[in-house]
C-alpha cells in the first residue's frame, strides 16, 4: 500500500513490490498470481472492521459509535492518499477478477452491517421504517461516493469528508420519533 500510495498502482511493478517486501519474485507469485490479487487481501481486512463494530454493537456499544468508527477504519488503507484512492479505484473497477471479487466481499459486508441497523432498530437508536439492508447500502454508497469525490478533488482532510458524510446519514437513519425521545429524555433524567 505505501509503494501504491507513493507510486500508484498501475505504476508500481511486481518487482518494486518484492524489493520493498525484501522477497524473491518467485516467493511474490507463490502468494499472488498477478499483482491485481494483491488487492484482494483488502476486503479481507474491511470485512474484519465491520466484524468489529458489531462486536462492539452486540457487547452493548451505541450503534452509532460502532458505524462511526467504521467507515474511518474502512478508510485506513485506501484513504492514506488521494492518489491512492484514484488507483485503487481505477485497478478494482478494470479488472473483472477483482470487480467479481469485491462485490462479493461487498455483499458479505452489507449483510454484516445489516446486523448492525438490527440492533439498532432493536435499540430505539434506528429508524424502523427502511430495511437494514437498505440502510447498509445507503452506508456503503455514502461511503465510497466520499471516497472517490474526496480522491477526485484531492483537497481537505478525508476524516473531516467522511464525518460530515455520516453526519448527513446518520440524521437520516437515526430513529427521531416522539416516543423514542421521551424514552430518551425519560433515561437521561433517570441518571
């Protein structure tokens, strides 16, 4: 990531890579068959984010808390510069290995945050009337589209781009009906 970030990924080759790693280009091929598979550990490592922020939901975390540390874990790898956004972008979406790939793993994380609006739900925290499915992929569109325009525009801090982007939906999704507010107002003064 830090070779793509400085070089980008269409630009680093397989043989940057190994130097970097301090590996043989036969050890490289033993692991990745092209250098595009080199981008597949990512949603491997994103579906381990959104394992933990239901963990942290389902051990009586605010559902809240749980999405807004995601997306700006989620933006870890891929955020680290604009540059590297744009090609990794640009290499997922070219290749259709890694295009099959990524949808898959995307649908997987969907299904898993999915989980989260239920708890949510169950909570009082979400609105009931969308589907938490629905809910995942409006959180998912969200967060690529800031992505990608934060990658585009190459200007301000992605954290700051990613906040008010889940501002903006979490006062859409958060459950703002008069008896969830006397519940909350009724907890609150209780403490």
């Amino acid at each position: 990531m830090q070779l793509f970030a400085k070089r980008g990924f269409f630009e680093t080759t397989t043989e940057d890579i190994t130097e970097a790693a301090d590996v043989g280009q036969g050890t490289f091929f033993n692991y990745f068959p092209t250098k595009q598979h080199v981008l597949l550990v990512l949603p491997e490592k994103q579906l381990a984010k959104v394992a933990a922020a239901v963990e942290e939901a389902k051990s009586g975390g605010s559902v809240r808390t749980a999405l807004h540390r995601l997306i700006h874990a989620a933006a870890e790898e891929p955020g680290r510069t604009a540059p590297l956004t744009r090609s990794l972008i640009t290499a997922l979406i070219t290749s259709d290995m890694a295009r099959e790939f990524i949808s898959a793993r995307m649908a997987q994380g969907r299904k898993m945050i999915s989980e989260l609006f239920v708890i949510g739900q169950q909570r009082g925290e979400i609105r009931r009337d969308h589907e938490p499915a629905d809910l995942a992929m409006n959180l998912q569109r969200n967060f690529w589209g800031t992505m990608l325009i934060w990658a585009l525009q190459s200007k301000g801090d992605l954290h700051a781009w990613l906040d008010k982007t889940f501002e903006d939906f979490w006062a859409a999704a958060e459950d703002r009906s008069e008896k969830t507010k006397a519940k909350r107002k009724s907890e609150a003064t209780s403490v």
